[in-house]
C-alpha cells in the first residue's frame, strides 16, 4: 500500500481558473504534511506547510483533514507560471518523509 | 537566501565504478538527506542524517551506499559498484530544528548520475 497518494494528473486549466489537488496518506500517525512543487528536471521546491488548522498563503490554500487522511491544495487565479509539479509530502515520524508521485498542473493562456 | 548546493550537477559513470556524489547543506541546519528520483517517476527517500550518523534508512539504501559528513560543511553519499538501475537524478536536502518536527527540507538542485 502507497503511503501517499494523488492523482497523478494531467489538469489543464486556463488562466484564472481555480483547480484544487487531493492526497491521501495511509499512515494515521502521519504528523506533518507539505505540499512542494516541481518544474521539470528541476528540485522540489516547498510551497507550503499544512497546518491542521487550514493555511493560506497568497493564492494557495492547503487544508488538512486527519479523520478522512488527506489533504488538499487549492490554487485560486491560476498564472501560467503555476505549471509544474505539484508534491504532497508526509512526515510520519523521526525524519523519513514520503513523496507523492505528484500531480501535473498546465495553466493554458 | 541561503541554500543547499550539490556537485556535480551531471555524473558519467561505468558500471561497476564508485561515485561520490556532494553536498553542501545550509549552514545551520541539522538534518541532512538524500532522495533520488528516477526519471519520470516519485522522489524517493534514501537516508536521513543528524549528529553524524544515520537515523533513518530506506529499504533502497543497502550496502552498496554510504554517508558521511566528512568535515563541518560537506555531507556525501557514496555509491559503490554503480548498476545501471542507479542512473537517476540525486537530490540532497537539509532541515533545521528537533526530530520529529516535520520540518520541510530544502533541497539542492541535484546531481544527475548516469550509467554507462
């Protein structure tokens, strides 16, 4: 069983559209969360945490829902420059983090 | 801003021959790791490092690989006995602050290791 999941995509939006990603994490004792995006070829790159509590940055809103173990990410007023990668990261415990396979994101003019 | 930074950004390498693949970590991180990505699939975990020895491990990280902080700013990782199935792109990470906290890694931007 994957400990993180997503739908690896691909979501074609156009510009301004709002697009929202899901993961799943299979361990319950799963305790930090991140969402990171990656352009082609290139590093992971955070985005952001994911507090239990919901969190906005910008744009990005991340939420986190323990009972239902996932979390999602929204993006409001896509750019172009929002086409990437898109990586739920899962912190279990000590310091293994598990990676999604990520989901793809086109932001079309 | 500070940042994590790796070398060489390409590796060629037969098979059979050892690599050292480098990385400088923020300074005043604590944690260290490596990932790799093989292309067109998920990152994945190979070892963390904190107060000069590992503390975790993934079933990928078997003998053939080793760390080492060799001095106070560079953190390795060594491959011996390259098979083709290592040609990937490394990445190193680093993170400040306690076990356990879940803190997010910066990552540097990596060293592509190919396989002849």
């Amino acid at each position: 069983r994957k400990e993180v999941e997503q739908d690896p995509g691909p979501f074609n939006v156009p510009e301004g559209a709002t697009v929202a990603f899901n993961c799943t994490y299979s361990n319950s004792a799963s305790q930090s969360f991140f969402w990171y995006r990656q352009d082609c070829r290139k590093e992971p790159k955070l985005l952001m945490s994911v507090y239990s509590s919901g969190n906005e940055d910008g744009r990005f809103t991340a939420q986190l829902n323990r009972a239902s173990q996932y979390i999602s990410l929204l993006i409001r007023d896509s750019k172009l420059s929002d086409s990437a990668t898109y990586l739920c990261v899962v912190n279990v415990a000590g310091n293994q983090f598990y990676f999604g396979t990520g989901t793809s994101l086109t932001v079309i003019p | 801003e500070p940042e994590v930074t790796q070398t060489p950004s390409h590796q060629v390498t037969q098979m059979g021959q050892e690599v050292i693949l480098r990385c400088v970590p923020i300074s005043n991180h604590l944690y260290f790791y490596w990932y790799r990505q093989i292309l067109g699939q998920k990152v994945e975990f190979l070892v963390s490092f904190y107060n000069n020895e590992i503390s975790e491990k993934s079933e990928i990280f078997d003998d053939q690989f080793s760390v080492e902080r060799p001095d106070g700013s560079n953190f390795t990782l060594k491959i011996r006995s390259t098979k083709l199935e290592d040609s990937a792109m490394y990445f190193c990470a680093s993170s400040e602050a306690l076990r356990g906290s879940g803190q997010p890694q910066h990552f540097g931007d990596g060293t592509r290791l190919s396989i002849l």
